[in-house]
C-alpha cells in the first residue's frame, strides 16, 4: 500500500516545493522604477528606383498653360493637376527608372489595370501603340479609354532609365490635354549627370 501512496506524496511534495518557492521569491518588498530614455525613431533610407533627385536637374521642361505643378513625391520628379471643364481634372506624372523598369508591355498592361481594361498580349502591343518622335525622341504612346475615363503616356528609353510621362482622369479633360501634352514632350532638356 506504501508502495501505492508513493507516487501521490511526491506529486503533492513537488507542488508544494514549487509554490513555497514562488512565495519566498516574492517576499521582495522594494517596488524599483526606471526611467529610460526614449529612443529616436529608426528610419529606412528611401530606396533608390535610379530616379534623379530634383536638384540634378536631368532633366527640365516648359509647363503647359493650365497645368499646375505640384509637389513631387518619392516616385514623382514631376507632378502636375490638370483641370477641365465642370471641375473635371486630370492628374499628370514623371517617372524615371532604372533599367527597363519592367518592360514596356508590364507597365501599360499595370496602367489598362488602372482603368478596368483587359490586360495586352505582346502581340497586341504594336497595334495598341505607338512610335511617336517628339524633339527627335522615339518614345512609345498610348491613349486608352475606358468608363469615362482615359489614360495617355509616353516611354522613353534613355540610357540606363525609362522615363514615364503619363496623363490620367476623367477622359474629356485628358484629351483635351492632348496637345498640351505633346508640346510638353518637345519641351524636354535632359541634362548629363553631374
């Protein structure tokens, strides 16, 4: 019957060796406070899309009438609002990338996405574009259409970037801005690194 009991008595003598355990280990009484000094917040370097900053001055342009430059962003070096009749807008932008920036057909099929349109096969994509030479440049142009609204732009393949210029909004205003936009395109000076 010992033998029995045996098992129960150190169970029970093992818990109660715990619990005496943790009541002397909270005997301290003294209650410490520290005060540490907040730390400053980390922050991440913007990572480098191979875009100039704007004091490289790469690149200029001469504003159309009507457009207003706004500011630009971590992606934008250049950025303007475009307003139509009946307070309709449209929204400008210039992009520069590094390399071939995904490829032309990735970057319009990402921009018919934008507009709810059907996504192009690569054979599609020389009958849905193109070559248009403004100043002597060869850039690809698209104007796409779709639910009131449109969607025109133009790549630019220079050096070791690809340069987006790129029209969106509500599709009366956009084409309107047409002409505006290709006047824009001949205005460009770009400018060697320095």
């Amino acid at each position: 019957m010992f033998q029995c009991l045996m098992p129960f008595f150190l169970k029970n003598l093992l818990i109660c060796g715990a619990l005496a355990f943790v009541l002397t280990a909270c005997r301290n009484e003294k209650i410490e406070t520290y005060l540490i000094p907040k730390e400053a917040p980390m922050t991440m370097p913007a990572p480098d899309l191979g875009g100039p900053s704007a004091e490289s001055k790469e690149i200029e342009w001469t504003v159309p009438a009507g457009w207003s430059e706004q500011a630009p962003s971590a992606m934008r070096l250049g950025s303007f609002l475009i307003k139509g009749e009946n307070k309709q807008t449209a929204d400008m932008s210039v992009i520069p990338l590094s390399g071939e920036a995904g490829g032309d057909l990735a970057n319009i099929n990402r921009w018919r996405g934008q507009i709810a349109l059907r996504p192009l096969s690569a054979l599609d994509l020389s009958s849905q574009s193109e070559l248009i030479t403004p100043a002597g440049r060869r850039m690809r142009y698209i104007d796409f259409a779709n639910q009131g609204r449109r969607l025109i732009a133009a790549i630019y393949h220079r050096g070791e970037r690809t340069w987006f210029f790129k029209i969106t909004g509500e599709s009366t205003t956009v084409l309107s801005a047409k002409p505006a936009f290709i006047k824009f395109l001949k205005s460009l000076q770009f400018h060697e690194n320095s």
